[in-house]
C-alpha cells in the first residue's frame, strides 16, 4: 500500500509541476496587466479618456462666481468671501466682499499687468504680472496661471516641452502622470464624465508641492461643490466653494482693467 501512494505522488508531481512552474512564472505577467501601464502622448487616450483636460469652462469664456473661501495658515483660520471672474489662461479680478459694505479688496492680473486697490487704506499698486509680486498680497505661494487652471477643475501645464505622459487604470478610472526634463512632475486621478477629482504637483526632487481636490455633488454636476488645495507643509490650506456662477462667451475684457482713483497715488510694484 505504501509503495502504491508513493508511486502515485511521484506520478502526480512530475506531470503536475511543469504546469504549476509556469504559473508561478507567468503570474507577475498576468499581476502587472491588472494595473497596466500605457505610454500616451497629449493627443492620445488612455482607454476612452483624453489626456487633455478642459474642466468646466475652456479658454474662449469668462468663469465668475461669488466664492466662499476658507484658508487655513499656521498663524489661524481665516474665512473669506469674494466674487471671482476668470479668463484662462491669465485674466483673473477678484474682489473681497465684507460682511456689510463694498468690497475693501481689489486685484486685477492680466498678461500685461497686475494691479491692486485697496480703499481703506488709499493705496493702489500696479507692477508687471508675476506671482512673486503677488506674494504680499495673496496667501498662496502658487503660480497664478496654475491656480486659475486648478479653480476651474483643469491641471496646470509643467511650462516645459518633451514632456513624458504615462496613463494607468485604477478602479476602472483613469490616473495620469506627467513628468517634464527638468524632473518636474504631476499626477491627476480623473473622474466619471471627465471630471478632474485629485492633482497632485511635485518639484524635480520629487518633493511634493501641493495636491488639489475635488468634490462633487453628484455624477452629473460639471462644476465641484467644493476645491481645496493643501500645500506641502501638511498646514496650509484653502477650501474654494462657488454660488451664483456664470459663463459666457469672452467678447469684452474690460473687467480685468482697473484705474486707480484720482485721489489715490499709484505704487509700483518692483
């Protein structure tokens, strides 16, 4: 009986075992196509899924919207009402709006100029746009053209060429990265009906700068009920809500202009 079982065990492994080697050989094959890996170009898909994302305006309209913002800093919470117009990809004014009275908040940005007011104080300031000029002024430390991308649920462009695209399938969802020469790179995880629901953007070291997130109300809803943008610090945050949004066709830029007021001196911003 021994002499039978062992006969019988040997028969079955040997022909058992070349079967079973090949699985085990072909089972990372077989894991790494679970979460396959697609090299794409800006004018191709990953799946059914553009590479290129739009958001919920293009750059042949104005965006604005009465915005509710919470930005929280190491030195406290600060919550902030304002109305904010946009015209991709760098026309924004914005304007802060108090509990009672007009607006104590001024800024316009366009590609020639930025310019401040800000009434209780008489001071009007007006410099060439660049974000290191706004530093004083905004509480993000963030590219303009970037955040304007990011407030209208689009990634921002890496600004370099020959940028390498890489597109993967997580929970059936499309997850793109985009890394640029420099070693400037991104991520966004995008969402049913195109929708834009994480970016995250990291520095040529690999370091993270900030991540971007999304919140719909639901899977039809284009605009999200709320955007917040953490930094890197783990700390500094700002949450954007929109009401009383509009789009349409962009045929008169004369709101991103602002004059200072005949009594106010103007202040160049160096």
């Amino acid at each position: 009986m021994a002499f039978h079982f062992r006969r019988f065990f040997y028969l079955f492994i040997k022909k058992t075992f070349p079967l079973a080697a090949i699985f085990l050989f072909l089972l990372p094959l077989f894991s790494c196509n679970l979460n396959r890996q697609v090299i794409v170009s800006p004018d191709l898909s990953v799946g059914e899924m553009p590479v290129s994302l739009i958001g919920f305006v293009d750059d042949n309209h104005i965006f604005s919207a009465i915005t509710q913002m919470e930005l929280i800093k190491k030195d406290g919470y600060y919550p902030l009402k304002a109305a904010l117009i946009i015209k991709r990809p760098s026309y924004l004014r914005l304007e802060l709006l108090p509990v009672i009275g007009t607006p104590d908040f001024f800024l316009t940005f366009t590609p020639e100029k930025v310019n401040i007011f800000i009434p209780s104080k008489k001071e009007f300031y007006s410099g060439r746009p660049t974000s290191y000029r706004l530093k004083k002024f905004l509480p993000w430390p963030m590219d303009i053209e970037e955040m304007l991308m990011i407030f209208t649920g689009a990634y921002p462009s890496l600004k370099e060429e020959n940028i390498s695209y890489r597109g993967y399938r997580e929970d059936n969802l499309p997850r793109l990265e985009m890394t640029a020469p420099s070693g400037v790179s991104q991520t966004v995880w995008l969402g049913k009906s195109n929708k834009l629901l994480k970016l995250v953007r990291r520095d040529k070291t690999g370091q993270e700068l900030y991540t971007a997130e999304y919140v719909y109300a639901d899977d039809v809803s284009a605009i999200p009920d709320k955007i917040t943008i953490t930094m890197a610090d783990g700390v500094t945050s700002l949450t954007v809500r929109y009401s009383d949004v509009n789009i349409e066709k962009a045929t008169d830029l004369s709101v991103f202009d602002l004059a200072a007021p005949a009594d106010v001196k103007t202040i160049i911003l160096e």
